[in-house]
C-alpha cells in the first residue's frame, strides 16, 4: 500500500514539474508593468524550486528578456553589451524598471505634443 501512494505522489510531481516548466516557458508578456512580469516569474520559479527543481538566474534572465515587449528591443541589444559578472537578476530587473518608466515618460510626452 505504502508502496502504492508513494508512485502515485510521485507521478502527481512529476506532472506538476512538468505542467509549470511548460507555464513558466509559454509565459508571455500580456501588459503589465515591468515589477508584475518579474512577480509573475518569480513566483513560478519558486514554485518549480519547492518540487526540486533548479533554475538559474541566466534561466530566468533569459525568459524575462524573451518576455519583454517589442519596445525593449534597443534594450536587449544594450544589455547584451553589458560585461557578463555585471548581467545579473537584480541589474537586469533594475534597469528594465528604469527603462519602462523613460519610455512611459516619451509615451506622454508624445501624447502631449500630439494633443497640442
């Protein structure tokens, strides 16, 4: 018996590992802001880590800078510029917030000027 319930938990883990490695790499960019995208990946990183799984910071570098919008793409190819020791989480999340909120102010900059 004892036998039994432990391969049925491990076929349920086994399809919960796999259910959220496919979730966290069909996650898409649908709008939010820059801090709700990293939340959201975080949070499935988390997840797929409490099952045992390892994901690294290029892992989860990666999925962000494959999540972003169109608009980063002059933002990708600056960060590819970026020496590797300093391509980092906490970096690359600090300066994609700058960079969302520059492009916010253009945003209503333009709407400004247009409306004029």
């Amino acid at each position: 018996m004892w036998n039994k319930l432990h391969s049925i938990f491990e076929q349920k883990s086994t399809v919960s590992v796999h259910l959220l490695q496919q979730r966290f790499l069909n996650y898409k960019y649908d709008g939010e802001d820059i801090s709700t995208l990293f939340s959201k990946i975080e949070e499935m990183v988390n997840q797929l880590k409490s099952l045992g799984e390892t994901v690294s910071d290029k892992m989860i570098m990666t999925k962000v800078l494959m999540s972003i919008p169109d608009r980063f793409n002059h933002f990708i190819s600056a960060w590819e510029s970026v020496p590797t020791k300093k391509q980092t989480l906490d970096n690359l999340s600090s300066r994609l917030l700058i960079e969302e909120e520059r492009l916010g102010n253009r945003s209503e900059e333009s709407t400004k000027v247009a409306l004029t």
